[in-house]
C-alpha cells in the first residue's frame, strides 16, 4: 500500500481543511473567478492595446530630444483640461513600440492618453478598449479604488487559502499528480480534473494570489506600517515605499522643463538601461517633481527611478536592484503577479496556467454540487447561474471589444453590470446544465469570429501592425476549438431537463 505524503495529518485535521477549502470556495467563488480570467487575459495587455491601435505610428527607439518634445506636448494637451497634475510619456519598447503620451487629473479622475510620431508630435487620441475595460475589472472591479482594491485584495487571501486548504485537505495530492480515473462517476472524473490541474501548477498558484492580495491590499498594509513604525504618518510610511520626493510647493515657476540635459547625463551613467518613461508632477510649480523609470538588464523589478527637481537638481532614485531584499520583492510583485517579464514565453506559460487556474475554480463549484446531488440535495438552477457566469464573462468581453471597435463607450460599469446578470439567467431556466454550457461556447465561438471580422472590415486582413493579426488568428482557433469541443459532445435528442454533474468545457 503507497503511504501518504501526509502520514501523520489526522483525518479530522484533513476533514477540517476540506470544509474550510469548499467554504472559502464557494464564498468567493464568482470573484476569484472574474478575477481570474480577467487577469489572465491582462498578461496580453501591451499585445491588446496594440489590437486596438494597430494603425500606430511604429519605432524602435526615441532620442531624448524627441521624448522631451513629447513631454511638451503632453504639458500643452494638459493644460488645455484644465490640469497640471501628472503628465507621463512611455517610451518606445519592443513590446510596445510607439510613444505614449498620458496624463491625468487627480482631483477629478480623468485621464487620457495620446500616441506620438518619431517626431514627438502627437498624432491621435489612443483608443482606449477591451484592455482599459480589462484593467479596471481586475484591478478595481469597477469600483471607487479604495473598495476595488480592499475587495481584490481580499480575494487573493481567499483564493491562497483555498489553495493551501485544498492541498492539506488531499493527504495523497502529490502522490496521485498523474493519475486520472476514467469510466467512473462525474464527480469522480471532476474531482481528479480539478486535483490534476491544482497540482501541475501550484507553484504558480500559490505565487499570483499572493502578490495579488499584496497589490490589493497595499493601501491597507500601508496604513498599518505608519502606525507601527511612523506614529501614523503615511507621507513617511508612503516615501519609504515610494521613494524620494519633492515637498509640495504649488508657488509658480518659469523654468524650461530640463528633461534632454537630464535623461542624456543618466543613460550615459546607465548605458545598459532602457528608458521606460518619463513622469512629471505638479508641472510648472516649485513642487515640480521630474522623474526618469530605467528598466535594468536582467531585472525582475519593473524599474528604477530617478527624480530631478524643477531646476533639474537630481534628488534621488528609487532603486531596488541593489536595494535591500525587501525592497526587491515590492518592485518584483507586479512581474510577477502579471507574468511581464521573459518575454513571450513567460506569457505563453502564464497564459496556460491561468486558464488552467480558471478552470480549477470553475469545476470546484462543479463538484460541490456534484456533491449536493449525491446527497439528494441537488441545485440545478444554482449550477445553472454558474454555467452562465463561466461561459458569460468571456462572451461580455468580446460584446465590448466589439463596441470599442466601433467608437461606441458605453458606461462601463452600467453595461457590466447588466450583461453579466444577464449571463446567469439561465439559473432561473430548467433546462440542463450541459445544454447551457454548448449553446453558450457556440454563443461565444460566433462572436469572436464576428469580432475578428469586424476588425479586419475596420482595419484590413493585414493591419499595420503585426500583433493585431496575430491576435486575430488566435481568436479564430479559439473559436474553432470552442467549435469542436461542441461537436465531441453532440446534443441529444432525449437529453434530460437536468444533467447531473456536469462540469463546464464537456
């Protein structure tokens, strides 16, 4: 007989631990699914944007002189909204090879962005679409930022202890990775589905709920260091984690913004560096704060940051390649929680695993109401409503994409909102949960070939930029194995009202 990995856990301990798992599980479930899969999609964020813009104007590199004229730009644009809060320029990466131009009013909210020429010059308005939506749903769950974040935050603890619950609550998780029982019970196959996959990619499972709750939960342990180390300060709490900055000073000033003599002595210091943007607060004030991101060789942290102050004085860097290892993990969090570094294969793999994670939640719920039927306490309409958030949430993302496409904004929190009630009316419907989950993915196999061709009508079958075809083919397989998936599992003229135990992707 093989022995537990966990031999000495009393069976009440691990009875204990899977009550605990299913609790957080099912309580949490619809958020830390929407988060999932939004968060998945968002490893493509630079590869979205660029779908949506694909009639950028391209470039591998910017001169300083170039950028500081785009830094001008971005100041005037400003200017013309009545603010001069904070105006940043990115610039031009291989993963993202244009200018960004962005600025934002911080009292009110509003933000824009802009793209530039090789000149500088700005030339359009960027399109904000699925990925703006995309961004605030996973970051914020289009709420004011505080909640959003506090929510998200706080389903990233659910969702580690659900994976920590769930690995201690299976005493032979690991010694079964490979083994997968066929020809049984619905539940059974479900249950090594969801064992199968939790095991593969725990390491990543326990990492992206990790960093999430620290992201989301930043303001709050942000709050809770100025009480234990800086009597309540938060401006002094805040500068430990933000690094230098300049006092607020709003009196007026007169002074050429001296980004080209700055940024040239600073590559010149870092000639393996990468500048990645250029961040201006407080514009035109003796608080003038200027600010230079240099993403660094071989670096998980994002960047290093260099602040000047209004006459061009350096202040001081943010830097945490060489800085303390704590330090080094705050920078490493959004990396790492996001896969944005490596490069393509990274993404591919962060990809993988976070449908993988997607579909470990999706059938939890699965089983628990497998569970309820053995029981004799069956909820159809409850795995019902479920079936429709699952398959809803991807056919809403594309109804959107397909309005930004063509100009139209609605709210999108309005609009959110009623399609995915919408996506779980099936819950009130008595027809069988297999028959909801096929009509749903032939629903969203259409509307992705819809949408794929709507972009070529708009954009052409060869748009500028190589990225938005090559996202369009991936949307077209996806539509295609969406297809197939249907045909392997025929509809059947007998089918009852209500199939027990099905997991959706059958």
């Amino acid at each position: 007989m093989s022995k537990s990995i966990w031999p000495k856990i009393p069976s009440k301990f691990v009875s204990s631990m899977l009550a605990g798992h299913s609790a957080l599980g099912l309580a949490f479930a619809a958020l830390m699914y929407v988060l999932c899969i939004s968060g998945t999609l968002l490893v493509l964020t630079d590869e979205i944007v660029r779908w949506d813009n694909p009639d950028t104007p391209a470039m591998v590199s910017a001169t300083p002189e170039t950028l500081a004229k785009a830094v001008d730009a971005g100041i005037a644009v400003a200017a013309e909204h009545g603010t001069n809060d904070y105006v940043v320029v990115s610039a031009p990466t291989p993963a993202t090879p244009y200018i960004n131009v962005r600025f934002v009013d911080f009292t009110t909210g509003f933000e824009k962005h802009y793209l530039a020429d090789a000149d500088g010059n700005l030339v359009s308005e960027r399109r904000e679409g699925v990925q703006h939506f995309l961004e605030h749903l996973h970051i914020y769950l289009h709420m004011p930022r505080t909640i959003g974040l506090f929510l998200v935050g706080l389903s990233g603890v659910a969702l580690l202890a659900s994976v920590v619950s769930g690995v201690f609550s299976h005493p032979r998780i690991f010694r079964d990775a490979f083994s997968f029982r066929r020809g049984g019970s619905r539940r059974t196959q479900e249950a090594d589905f969801h064992n199968r996959l939790s095991v593969w990619g725990l390491p990543f499972h326990l990492v992206v709920p990790l960093t999430g709750a620290l992201l989301g939960l930043s303001t709050l342990i942000l709050g809770v260091l100025a009480i234990a180390a800086f009597d309540g300060d938060m401006e002094r709490a805040r500068s430990v984690v933000a690094g230098p900055s300049i006092m607020a000073d709003d009196t007026p000033v007169d002074v050429e913004t001296p980004v080209v003599p700055a940024l040239t002595a600073l590559l010149e210091e870092h000639p393996d560096a990468t500048l990645s943007r250029i961040g201006l607060r407080r514009i035109g004030t003796e608080g003038q704060s200027l600010m230079f991101a240099l993403s660094m060789p071989d670096d998980l942290t994002l960047t290093e940051q260099y602040t000047y102050d209004v006459r061009g004085e350096f202040v001081g860097v943010r830097g945490f390649a060489d800085g303390p290892v704590g330090a080094q993990v705050v920078a490493a969090l959004g990396p790492l929680h996001f896969g944005w570094f490596g490069g393509w294969p990274v993404k591919v793999l962060y990809l993988a695993l976070g449908l993988g994670l997607t579909a470990i939640i999706s059938s939890g719920v699965a089983i628990w109401a497998a569970r309820r039927d053995d029981k004799g306490r069956a909820v159809p309409r409850w795995l019902n409503a479920w079936y429709g958030l699952v398959w809803g949430q991807p056919i809403i993302y594309t109804l959107i994409a397909g309005f930004f496409l063509f100009g139209i904004h609605p709210s999108d929190v309005a609009l959110y909102v009623v399609l995915t009630l919408l996506s779980v009316l099936p819950g009130l419907t008595t027809l069988s949960g297999l028959l909801i989950s096929r009509l749903m993915r032939l629903c969203l196999s259409v509307l992705l070939i819809a949408l794929v061709v709507s972009h070529v009508v708009v954009w052409g079958i060869i748009p500028d930029d190589v990225i938005a075809t090559v996202l369009n083919v991936a949307l077209l397989a996806t539509a295609v194995l969406l297809i197939t998936s249907v045909r392997a599992f025929p509809f059947r003229r007998a089918e009852p009202l209500i199939q027990r135990n099905v997991a959706p992707g059958e």
